[in-house]
C-alpha cells in the first residue's frame, strides 16, 4: 500500500489526531470563532477544556497537512492565554521566571521562551514580544491557568517589595494563526501595506481593514506564517474576509499537530513538561548568554550546571521509523535489546512519506544516524536517529 496512503488513513481515522487532549471535566469552552467553524462542517475534540476543531468538511488532516504547505491555512488558537506585562520592572519581574534575555530584546522583538521550576524542569514554553511600553506574552492552552496564577503570584511577590509591575489577561482579543507559503500575500490584501520587511519572530501593530490588531510572524507548522491578536468582536469578520482568498483555508489541531512535529517543535505535556530541563529538551539556545553569566532565574542552578557540564541523563531526539508509525509512550530500545527511552509523539509525515517520532533516549544514544528499535504494538521496528527539523523550516527571514 502507498505511504501516502497510509498516511492518509492513520491520520483520518486516529481518534485523537495524534494530539494531546486534555478536559477539566466541566462544559467545554468555545472561541469566538465556534459558529463559523460549524458553518464549514467542522469536528470538535476537546483540548485544555475547550471544544476545538480538529477538520472540516472539505478536506481531512492529511489534505490540510499538505494544504497549509502548500498554501497557506487558518488556525484558531484563541483557546491560548495572552498576557501584558507592565512597569518599570517588567523586565528584571518577567527575567525571574523565564530563561530568556529580555532586557536586550529590541522592541517588536519575540522570543520563544521557558517557564522554569526550581528543579530545573520546565513549566511551559512562551512566545514573549517586547513592545514599547509592556511584554506580550502568550502560552500554552494546556498550562493557561497555571501560568497566569504563576504570573500573579510572583508579580505580587515583586510588589510587595515596591516593584512597579503589573499583569493583566487579554480577555478581549481572540487568537488566529496564518500558516503557509501565501500568508503573506493574504494578509497584504487586508492591510494594505508591504509585509516584507517584517522578519520571522518580530511583531507590531498593524491595522486590518481598519481594525487595529497586533500582527506576529511566527507559528507552530515550520512555514511562514503570522498571528494576528484581533479584537474578538472582529474575528469572524477578518478571519470570513482572509477566507475570501482561494488560496486560504481553514485548519484544526488534527494538521496542527503533524505539521508541528514535522518541523521539530515540542507539543507541552507530551515531549516537554515539568521534569524535563533545558538541557535534554535540546532547549539550551533558549537560555540567553547574558542570562547563563547571571542567572537569576527559577532553577538556575540546575540548569545552567547542566549546560556547562552537558549533563542530564537523557535527550531528546528525532527518529524516522520503519513499519507502523510509533505512538506516544512506545519503548525504545538499543540494538542490543536494552531499554533506553520512550516515544513522546509520532505521526506519519504527509510531507516526507515517513513515519517520523520524537523521543527521549538515554545520553550517548541520542547522535545522529544512531541505530535503534522501536516496540510498536509488541512488535519490534528499526529505527534511525535524525536532525530535527525533519521538514526544512521556511522562516522568512530579512
């Protein structure tokens, strides 16, 4: 049977669309943008206590995987939490729970961005924006109630002390990603204005059919892309006018979680969470120079003598497999038969015609071309160690 076929059916009929779904038991949540996701035939799942769309009725994940390379995709992401950070010590309040160096961030600078613990593990990754007068940060849907009471807790704590900072929730914005190769192109036709200049991980404000938004170029699919914070009583209007562009489609998490994994990048909870540190992550670029001289922030201790004696037990690796695609939490093994670590999340990769994996793997394990097994459904499969991505990114870089 053609892989693609394959690919095709393991990614139309998984229940779970290889995402990580997570309910808090009560009624599900919807974003501003439910009505119209019904309106073009959506199925929902449940994620982090919300009803999101998982595909639609034109087209399965497969063909919005390939879709969103091809062209470019909208993802609705309002499910996430968005944050302003301000004051005067904003900066030294934000450096103390996250690895990055924000003071040097040039504003409409972003970074991706580690919440830590005093272990060293990691408690969420962020995408911080520095703008003029405040840090926009936003996070995982997942971790959303732990991070804003971990937000508030501290600032309280920097305020007790005669900080000036101050957090705040944006409740008043929704979120959508514009994924793909025509992104651009789309979103000119709704502002107007040249995009070009405009590099992969900076933001600024930018008015969308005269609705004043903040726009970011970046995203979680490996192509160029932006997100765009607009205010929730003009989603569905913007989103319904981006629709009007042939080459625009939506998307939901069944092709959000293949393209992400396709592009090396970490689904929290599943390859990244509270025991994991910088280091076996493969996260250090994350911790910045500056920030590695000082620390001074949650866990430093742990984490910086791991990056400079290289140490951890395990690593995070990618992993082509033959045969079945390895799930979540398949053993994987040495050639020789021993237990060295764990599946963290796998899909077929509609782009490559592979069955490609992320994995933890016990350190010396984790080089390049490094042959190992994989145990699919009590079956015993090859595996090979590769470079993340496993799909060229296609940042738009300036």
């Amino acid at each position: 049977m053609p892989m693609k076929t394959i690919a095709r059916r393991a990614l139309q009929t998984r229940s779970t669309f290889g995402v990580r779904f997570m309910s808090s038991g009560a009624s599900s949540k919807q974003t501003a943008l439910y009505s119209l996701h019904k309106k073009h035939g959506a199925k929902f799942g449940p994620f982090a206590g919300w009803d999101m769309p998982l595909v639609y009725a034109d087209q399965g994940a497969l063909d919005s995987h390939l879709h969103t390379r091809k062209h470019a995709s909208i993802f609705d992401v309002s499910h996430m939490l968005q944050t302003r950070i301000t004051g005067k010590d904003r900066h030294s309040f934000l450096e103390h729970l996250v690895v990055g160096d924000l003071k040097e961030l040039p504003v409409g600078g972003s970074t991706l961005s580690l919440f830590t613990n005093e272990n060293g593990g990691i408690e969420d990754d962020t995408i911080i924006t520095q703008q003029e007068n405040s840090l926009y940060v936003v996070s995982n849907a997942g971790c959303a109630d732990k991070d804003l009471a971990h937000l508030l807790k501290y600032a309280k704590v920097f305020q007790d002390k005669g900080a000036d900072v101050e957090v705040k929730r944006i409740d008043d914005h929704s979120l959508i990603a514009l994924q793909g190769p025509s992104s651009q192109q789309a979103l000119e036709q709704l502002t107007g204005i040249d995009l070009s200049q405009m590099s992969f991980m900076t933001g600024r404000n930018v008015d969308i059919r005269g609705i004043p938004c903040h726009v970011a170029r970046s995203g979680y699919t490996g192509e160029d892309g932006f997100e765009l914070s607009i205010p929730t009583g003009e989603v569905v209007a913007i989103t319904e006018q981006l629709l009007e562009n042939p080459k625009v489609k939506l998307a939901g998490l069944g092709a959000r979680d293949s393209l992400r994994l396709e592009a090396g990048l970490c689904l929290y909870g599943s390859d990244i969470d509270s025991t994991t540190t910088p280091m076996e992550a493969n996260l250090v670029w994350t911790v910045g120079k500056r920030r590695r001289a000082e620390g001074g922030f949650i866990g430093d201790s742990i984490v910086l003598n791991q990056i400079a004696k290289k140490g951890g037990l395990r690593r995070r690796v990618g992993l082509v497999v033959e045969g079945a695609p390895a799930r979540a939490h398949a053993k994987v093994l040495s050639v020789d038969g021993e237990e060295i670590g764990e599946i963290t999340s796998g899909v077929p990769a509609p782009s490559l015609g592979k069955n490609i994996a992320m994995a933890y793997v016990k350190k010396g394990f984790n080089k390049k071309d490094t042959a190992l097994k994989v145990k699919v459904r009590n079956r015993i499969q090859d595996a090979t160690v590769v470079r993340m991505p496993f799909v060229p990114a296609k940042y738009h870089k300036i």
